[in-house]
C-alpha cells in the first residue's frame, strides 16, 4: 500500500513545517490551495496562521464548501493553532465574515492566551501520543470553551481544553510543528490510515 | 559581535528539551516562541495603517498583521523632520481595534522606545531605517525583549547580525515610500544571492566567509547548512500592486510588508484584498492578472534614482 497522501490547506501560514512533519512522520505531504488539489487527498493538515486571513482566503477561493463536504463525509482532518479555530463549529466573538470550516462539536476563544507577550512554552500531556509530554508551543494561542458530547478533549493546560479529538478530526490550540517532534504528526498519519 | 547570545535553530528546534526534562512552568519570550510568532505569517500581508479605521480595513482585507504607525513612509518623506515611534494612544486604537497582531516601529538603537512598545503589548517591533536612527554605531540588543523584532536588510551580512542581536524575522529595507519595488528586488536578490553562494562552499571556507559577511561563524555555518535564513524572511520597502507583491514572493519573500502602496492608492480596501489574493497565488498568473482589474488609482512612484543620498533610508543601518 502507498502512504497516504496529506494535504496541508496552504492559503498562508506555517505550511513549510508542516509539512517537514509530516514527512519526518512517514507521511507523503502535498501542499493544497485549490478545490481539484483537495479531492486528492487521503487526509489534511490545516496549518497555524492568521485565521481571518485563511477563512477569508479559502471563502475567496472557492475551498470552502468543498472542505465542509470532505468533512462531512469522512475525511481526517487536523488543525493546530488557527487550524483548530477552523474545525470548531463555533468561535467567540468571530470577526465580520470570519467563517469556519467546523466539524468539531466545541467552541474555540481566539487568541485565549493573550498577546504575542504572552505566547509560551509549556509541557503537555496528550492522551494517545505515547512517550511522555509534548512540548506545547502556545503562540497568541486559542482555547477551547466548551466542548460537546460528541468530541473528546484529549490534552489540557492550567484547566483549560487546548487539544480535541472527534472521530477522524484533531485539533491543537499548540503548535507541534515547530518543534521537530513528530508524535502529534504520527498519530494523525495513524489515523488517516485508518479511515482509508 | 555578540557571539555569546548566537545559537542555530537546530538547539531551537531540539526535542531534547522537550520530552522528559521540560519545564512545568511556563516559559514566555523563548527563541522557538519569537521565531514561531514569523512562521505563523508566512505567505501573508502586513500592512501600514495609522487610524483605527485602516486597521480595520486592512483586517477585512485579509492582513495577517498590521503595522501601527502615524505616518506612512512617503508622507515621512514629504514632511521631513524627526520620524519616532508612534504616539502611544494611537497605537493602543489600532490594537483595541483589530484582532490581529499588531506591529509597531521603534527608531534604530532607541532601546527605550522598544521598552515603550513592548510595555504596550505591541506583538512585534519592527527596529526600522525608515525612522530616524537614534544611535548611529548600535543596534538594540533584542535578546532582552519578550516582544520578537524584525529588522530590515539589504545583505546576507546584515541580516545575520541582526540575527545574532536578537532579530526573530527579516524584511529587505527596499526603499519605503517611494512605491518603486527596484530596491527591495535588489535586496532580496542581494539575500538569496549570498546564501547561494555559502552553499556551495567547503567547511575550510566557511570560517573566511564569516569573516567578509561581518557575521558570526555559527549562522554562517548554519545559513549554510539550511539554505535559507534561520528565521523567516518578508519583502518590504515599495510594493504598490498585486504584481509587486507576487514578484517579491517568486524572488524568495516568505510573505509581503505593504507600506503606502495601499492607503496612498486610489481604493485602499480593493487594492489590499488584491494583494493578500496575489501575495497566495504568486505562482499563477491568472490569478494576479484577475485581482489586478479594476483597483484604481496606484500610487504615484518615484525613482531611487532622483533621490538624494540623505534621503535613501536603505543606507541607514549597517
């Protein structure tokens, strides 16, 4: 069987580590911007960014319809940073035609954490990445609220939610991708293989 | 040079740290947390705004980040005088204003006005030539900041000492405020030129190419290693049209400052949407013909040429 082939939404953000990650986790990257680049995908990684600028890119575009039809009908996806703001169905205080690609049964707080002053590391512990704590990279990073019965929060820090699992979609409020350790990466591969 | 403070983002991007031993407290202002805030831009737009109400347009427009300022570089041109950091009531406008970063510029070595701009919560500062230069020998030592800084170039060596003062992202300088894109082409060129360069020298060289870039051996070795910068790098400095915006983007530019080329043009909303689209889609041309159409009025240029030596803000610096 040929490795899956994960797509990384690359509208605008850090879709170069990413996709190193994905590579360095025995994944075959392809980086995604147009609808016919989407179809081809096994899985996606939606990157850190600005997420206004991503929401607004993927409306313009044309990739977002067709991204809520993937997830609709199926396919993995994983957001870190803005990439979990995109997979929550509902945000805090969205800005004007700020729209998310949603799926995930929870409500995300943007920037929760603060200012870039405020941005931190941190160690975290995350149910399904064995091999002791990530290290959690917090930039201008947002939190889960609430979260439904539908989804599980898989990782928390200082009491709030910041990583969620549903079904074949995970989301961190952390970026893994700038650390060069690739567990989160690997068991988001596991699980595009799975749903194959 | 400040060796002691140099590192290569290898250590940066280490696990070692990261698994068993890492620290429960929570650690602000890290190399990984400064850099990480640039790569969260990449592929993006930031643009010079000076009232609450641009802000707000650039954000709309899809900016990634704004930079707070009072003037833009060409009325900065027109009026002359003293150019400083922004009041502080108007920064915090633009701040309440929007939910993007927010950048904001101190003068070149004014280290208290980098402490101004970092006690108002600004996200990143940028120590910028187009400002009048507070200190005409040194640069602010940025390794003291929680707040990351980006600062312009117009060499490999030049950014590399940057680097090692503690810069988390470079931008070329261009030649801001003139709406004329040669400079920043010739920056990045310069940039890119350079690294080319290191990479096809042997170890031996490495240590006689630090010495003609003026940069320290460990981010010559490790530029080299990578192939690219350690930290990310913008265009800025002269970009007015989409085209501008995607040409820097081909050259190298990991994303796009837009300084008066939006607010001093004809339909500032239409024209800052245009770009963030044609900053995306660099590689393909029919988009950046498409969101060309229809943006009005650009703003009017002038060649580097016909300026006077004392007003070409990419000389200042070093």
């Amino acid at each position: 069987m040929t490795a899956p082939a994960i797509g990384v939404l690359a509208l605008q953000g850090d879709v170069r580590e990413h996709v190193a990650a994905l590579t360095g986790a025995g994944a075959r990257a392809v980086p995604v911007r147009r609808p016919g680049e989407l179809a081809a995908v096994d899985g996606l990684v939606i990157p850190g960014g600005e997420s206004t600028t991503i929401s607004k890119l993927a409306t313009a575009f044309g990739l977002l319809e067709p991204l809520r039809e993937r997830v609709r009908a199926g396919l993995p996806v994983y957001g870190s940073c803005a990439g979990m703001i995109m997979l929550a169905d509902k945000i805090l205080d969205p800005r004007s035609g700020q729209e998310t690609v949603g799926g995930i049964d929870m409500i995300v707080r943007r920037n929760a954490f603060g200012r870039q002053n405020e941005s931190f590391e941190a160690a975290v512990e995350v149910a399904g990445v064995p091999g002791g704590p990530v290290q959690g990279v917090f930039i201008r990073a947002p939190w889960v609220e609430s979260i439904g019965a539908a989804a599980e929060s898989i990782a928390a820090y200082e009491g709030h939610s910041v990583a969620v699992r549903q079904g074949p979609l995970l989301a961190t409020a952390f970026h893994p991708e700038l650390t060069g350790d690739h567990r989160v990466h690997a068991l988001f591969a596991d699980m595009v293989r799975a749903a194959r | 040079m400040v060796l002691s403070h140099t590192f290569s983002s290898s250590e940066v991007n280490s696990v070692s740290s990261a698994s068993s031993s890492a620290p429960q407290t929570p650690e602000t202002g890290t190399a990984r947390v400064k850099r990480g805030m640039a790569e969260q831009l990449k592929g993006g737009v930031i643009m010079d705004v000076v009232t609450p109400e641009q802000a707000k347009i650039a954000e709309d427009a899809g900016a990634v980040a704004v930079m707070a300022l009072e003037r833009v570089p060409a009325d900065i041109r027109k009026d002359g005088g003293v150019a400083r950091m922004s009041d502080p009531d108007m920064i915090d406008g633009i701040v309440e204003a929007v939910s993007i970063p927010v950048m904001a510029k101190s003068r070149i070595g004014h280290l208290v006005e980098a402490q101004v701009l970092q006690a108002l919560g600004v996200d990143y500062i940028d120590e910028s030539e187009v400002l009048t230069p507070a200190d005409e020998v040194n640069h602010t030592d940025k390794w003291a900041f929680t707040t990351p800084f980006v600062c312009g170039a117009t060499n490999l060596g030049e950014a590399l000492r940057r680097i090692a003062e503690g810069a988390a992202m470079i931008r070329s300088k261009g030649e801001a405020g003139t709406g004329n894109v040669v400079e920043a082409v010739r920056h990045l060129r310069r940039i890119k030129g350079d690294i080319g360069r290191l990479r096809a020298l042997d170890n031996n060289e490495l240590f006689a190419a630090a010495k003609e870039l003026r940069a320290p051996y460990e981010l010559v070795r490790e530029v080299a290693g990578l192939g690219r910068l350690p930290v990310v790098l913008f265009s800025a400095g002269g970009v007015a049209t989409p085209a501008d915006a995607a040409l820097m983007r081909q050259l190298g530019a990991e994303g796009v400052f837009v300084g008066s080329g939006i607010f001093k043009s004809g339909d500032p909303a239409t024209r800052a949407a245009a770009i963030v689209k044609a900053t995306t889609f660099y590689d393909d041309p029919k988009v950046v013909a498409d969101v060309s159409r229809g943006l009005g009025e650009a703003m009017v240029g002038i060649n580097i040429d016909t300026l006077p030596e004392a007003e070409r803000y990419a000389e200042r610096g070093w």
